[in-house]
C-alpha cells in the first residue's frame, strides 16, 4: 500500500525513515519534535528529501535515483492538519468542492451529497469558516480531502486542538471514513489511545528515525519503544457495553467482556457501546478479588505476556478484552507475576476517562 | 472670479490629471501585484536588490527618476528610439509618458501595499490548496489573489493619488505641454509664475485637495466593502 524510503538533513536535524506496509490504516506515533511532521511533509512533497523513494499503491511519487519527483499538487496525497486550515474566504460548500472541481469526472471517488452525508456537515454548507467550532472545521477538513479523492489520507494529529468532548465528537467519524470510504490513512498523534481508536497497526517515531512498526502490542513491548510508551503515558482505549443503570447513583455500569466495570455516569441508552481510556499505569494487581476495598473495578485475567525496562514492567492481561498494566519490576518481582498467573486487576472509577459512546444502541 | 467656472485651459489639466492617474493605476496592476507576491513569497539571489530597486523612487529626488526616464526612453534614448523604430510609438513630451513617469513614482506604494497584504495571508493555506490538486497558478488565482484583495486595492487607490500628485519626474521626462503633459500639479506651478495668477492657482489648488480627499474617501469604503465580504458574506 505504501512504502518509502526517505533521507532528509536539515541543520541539526536528520530524518532517516523507511517503511512498507500493507496495512489500510497505520498510526504514527512518536513525540513532539521527532520528526512526524516533517515525515508528512516529505509525503506530501512540501519538502524535499536529499535522497528518498515514495511508493503510493504501486504508483511511484518519488525516486531521488531516477530524477522522479511528482509535485505536492499531482501526488493524490490528501492532508488533514491540526488546525483545519480552511479557506476562510470560502462558505463550507465551497472549501468542500475545492479539490472537487479540480478533478476530472473519471477520477472523482465521493460526491459532494455522500460526503455531506457522511459527516453531517448538511447544517452547516453556506457558512464561514470563522463560524465554526473547532471540531466542526475539522469535519470540514476530513470532508474536504477526502473529495480530492486522496490514494491516501495524511492526518497529522487532527485531534490536537480540540478538547475531549470535540475528540469524542470527532472520533466516531474517523471511524466511519476507515469503515466506509476504504481510503488508506496514516494517522499520526504522540497520544496512543487516539491511534488505537482506529487501527492496531502502528509505527514509532523518535529523534527522526521510525523505531519499529507492526502490530500494536507486539510494536509497544520492543526494548526501544517500551521506555518511549511510559514517558509518554500509556493509555488502553476499551469499548464497553453499556448496561441499564440508574442515573441517581451518579455511575454507569457496562460490560468488558463478560465482567462488569462501573465507570462515570454516561448520558446514553443500555446496550450503547462506550470507548473509555484508562491509563496503564493507573491499573494495580492483586493475585486475588480483595473484599473491604472502596475500588469498583476489579477484573479478572490472565497474564498473557510480560515485558521489562528500566525496572518497570508492562503486562498484557486479558480479561475480555487485552488491558496493559505498568507496575515497577520490584512488584513484580514481590508477587512473583508470571506469565498465565491469573490476577485481579484494580482501578477506580475516575481514573477512567470517557471518549464517547454510540447515539443509539 | 467665478470658483465654478473652469477655463478650458482648466478644464484640460483636470481630465489629463485624471486620465493619466488612471491609465497609471491600470498598468501598475499586474506588475505590482507579481513584484508583491515575489518579494513576499519566494526567496530569491538579487531579492534586496529588487527590493531597493522598487523602493529608489521614493527616496530619490523626483527629478531623478524623470531624468533617467528622459535618457532611456526619451526620442534619443536606447529604448525610446527602440520603441519608435518597432512600434511607431513616442513616449517622450506626450501624456503617455506621464502615465511612465507617475506610474514609476507610485510603483512602491502599490508593491508595498500589495506584499504587506500576502505577508499577512497564511501561506500554510496555500500548502493546504496544492495537496487539494491545485496548480501553483491555480493557488495564487484562487487563494492568494481574493484573500489580498483588499490590500491590492489599497495599492491601487494609493498610485491613483500619488499619480494625482506627481509633479517632478513628470515635468522632467516630458515636460509642461498645456493640453498634453501640463496636469493639476503642473498647472498649480504655471500659475504660480505668472505675475496675478495666484487666484487660479489657488481654484486648482482646492480641486486637488477635494480629488485627493475623494480617492482616500473611496479607497476607505471599498476596503471596509472588501474586509467585509471576505469576513462574512457567502462566496456567490
């Protein structure tokens, strides 16, 4: 699907990455500075590799070796930035259909109304820019690319600047776009549970260099990576199910699995699902259920891999669904944790953050 | 004396001063919005020196410019005599060359006003235009342009006045031809010279400031017009 191959110097700062992947959707992950802006602008061709190869769908962007270098304008390489970017001289009708238009009949993929449609963008076509909320520009963004009919969909941490109910809101559509239109994408963020929101297939970027790419779990627990995750804060995103509740008890009850997890009120209908983020390092283990506890959630699991750095450890259990859990390597080495142990794993309420829910069960 | 009643004499300089104030704003348009967008968007060997070059005549002496006009492009001058011989046309002691002359003059006022205005648009727009498929013509056609609109309008009005104003370089390169060069300015400084002509010298003198005001009162309005509708107004 993609594969690239780039070498950029610029002052200081060297980028030196290369990847070729099939997968559909691929998250980039990495922190502030490490490069992932610039990566995106050496797809886009913003910016000029010294030597470098881009590889969209079989169809060659560029080869630095044989003087092929399509320009930013020919390359299909549809961009969403943090900031939405839209033209404010423009209603949204008109920002929608800018790359549109420019398009021959042929090589148009989406129309306008199924965009529209597929955003929920309909309310809002004769206004300004300046007139909408941010999480709306960025619909109008995502909308605008992707009726460029893009071969591939740059997101460079679209969610940045919106506030967790803007994410929420904005989220369930990201979904919809990878489900529905099948345009490749490359999403990148430094938070992982936004990454995990739409695809396990992963690549990590540090100091200009990809470290690692491939599935999720297998990509965090390398040695290079691990320590990154923590500095960074390892988050797990869960979908739930949410079960009858009542309201005056100021907490919902939804299902992991075939266990319960009581979480912060939501204002949905039962059987709703739920994405909720819980950080790694917020989970505690115990080797068995403690009674006597003011903790809500305790969920039982099998330890199914455990991967140590720098005295801390990082255990993949499954309960249901696959829940990482930081703890240091002396308690690990305290409780003698092994791989298939079964264990209760232990977090409050609040330390569960609500990213959005279903309309409609 | 009658401040209504124009002499014919009058009445030429004011049509002249407007016709080459106008023709002047017409020729300044595309190349002080293409210097504009040079010196504000690309990076460039020789742009300093652009630079100052535009910008010479506002420092210089007027008589400066109109004598450097006269050389070149004057009927003896290289490129005068270049023109007559290709295309039959004389720029020298005729109205055509006071629109050169003014036109020179308020060539930085309008590429100053132009480049202030596409510093301030967000270039990350137009990187977000060409991954959409837009040529980089296409960018500056419909991104760039519309959204500098109102500061290249306010280029325009500026040459129109300065053009209005002209006086040195004018007189230099084509001298003060009564019905073919002699404009409002030129006209103030006849009268001047001439013993009792100081009444009409001060009619024209009151003519200017009232055309003056004019232009900056025009030039007020449609830019709030211009500021207004890229604001808010729907794009049809």
């Amino acid at each position: 699907m993609i594969e690239f191959e780039l070498d950029l110097k610029r002052g200081n700062f060297q980028l030196q990455a290369s990847l070729n992947s099939e997968a559909s959707v691929i998250g980039l992950f990495g922190p502030s500075g490490s490069g992932k802006s610039t990566l995106l602008s050496l797809l886009t061709g913003s910016l000029q590799p010294q030597h470098g190869r881009i590889l969209v769908d079989g169809r060659c962007l560029l080869d630095t070796a044989r003087r092929i270098n399509i320009p930013v304008h020919q390359r299909r390489i549809g961009m969403v930035y943090q900031e939405g970017r839209l033209f404010p001289h423009l209603n949204v009708r008109h920002n929608l259909s800018y790359g549109l238009q420019l398009l021959k009949p042929a090589q148009r993929r989406f129309k306008l109304d199924d965009i529209v449609a597929l955003l929920e963008l309909g309310p809002l076509l004769e206004q300004r820019p300046r007139q909408l909320s941010g999480g709306e520009q960025q619909r109008v963004a995502l909308g605008r690319a992707l009726l460029a009919a893009p071969q591939l969909l740059l997101l460079d941490e679209p969610m940045a600047a919106l506030d967790d109910r803007l994410k929420a809101q904005i989220l369930p559509f990201l979904r919809r776009i990878k489900d529905e239109t099948g345009v490749p994408m490359l999403y990148v963020s430094h938070a992982l549970h936004e990454i995990l929101t739409l695809t396990q297939h992963i690549a990590v970027m540090q100091a200009g260099r990809l470290l690692a790419h491939g599935d999720a779990y297998e990509v965090l627990g390398t040695e290079h990576v691990l320590p990154l995750t923590q500095s960074l804060g390892l988050e797990n995103l869960l979908k739930l199910q949410l079960l009858p509740s009542p309201q005056e008890s100021g907490c919902s009850v939804a299902l992991c699995g075939q266990q319960q997890v009581v979480l912060p009120w939501v204002d949905a209908v039962a059987g709703c699902e739920v994405a909720v983020v819980i950080p790694a390092s917020s989970i505690a283990l115990a080797k068995q259920r403690i009674e006597g506890i003011s903790i809500q959630n305790q969920l039982h699991g099998t330890i199914r891999a455990i991967r140590t750095h720098d005295q801390r450890a990082l255990l993949s259990i499954d309960v249901g669904a696959e829940l990482l859990v930081e703890i240091t390597e002396k308690s690990r080495q305290d409780m003698d944790l092994q791989c298939g142990d079964s264990v209760c794993c232990l977090f409050k309420t609040q330390a569960i953050r609500l990213l959005g829910h279903q309309r409609k069960a | 004396m009658d401040w209504l009643y124009f002499t014919e004499a009058e009445t030429a300089a004011l049509l002249l001063s407007i016709k080459v104030a106008l023709w002047c704003t017409v020729i300044s348009l595309i190349p002080g919005v293409a210097t504009g967008w040079l010196l504000a968007r690309k990076d460039f060997p020789g742009k300093p020196l652009l630079d100052s070059l535009v910008h010479l005549p506002l420092v210089l002496p007027p008589v400066v410019p109109g004598y450097l006009l006269l050389v070149l492009l004057g009927s003896q001058g290289i490129i005068g005599q270049w023109l007559q011989q290709q295309f039959g046309i004389s720029l020298a002691f005729n109205w055509k060359g006071a629109v050169i002359a003014s036109a020179l003059m308020a060539f930085p006022l309008m590429v100053r006003a132009v480049r202030l205005a596409i510093m301030q648009i967000d270039a990350r727009l137009e990187t977000a235009a060409s991954t959409l498929g837009a040529s980089k013509l296409r960018v500056f056609l419909s991104i760039t342009l519309p959204l500098a609109a109102p500061g290249i309008l306010t280029g325009l009005i500026l040459a129109f006045s300065r053009s209005l104003g002209e006086f040195g370089a004018t007189i230099t390169f084509v001298g003060n031809i009564e019905g073919e060069t002699r404009t409002l300015p030129l006209a103030i400084y006849t009268y001047t010279q001439v013993p009792g002509g100081d009444a009409q010298a001060m009619k024209l003198v009151v003519l200017s400031v009232l055309l003056a005001l004019a232009a900056l009162f025009i030039s007020d309005a449609l830019e709030r017009r211009a500021a207004r509708h890229l604001a808010s107004s729907s794009h049809d």
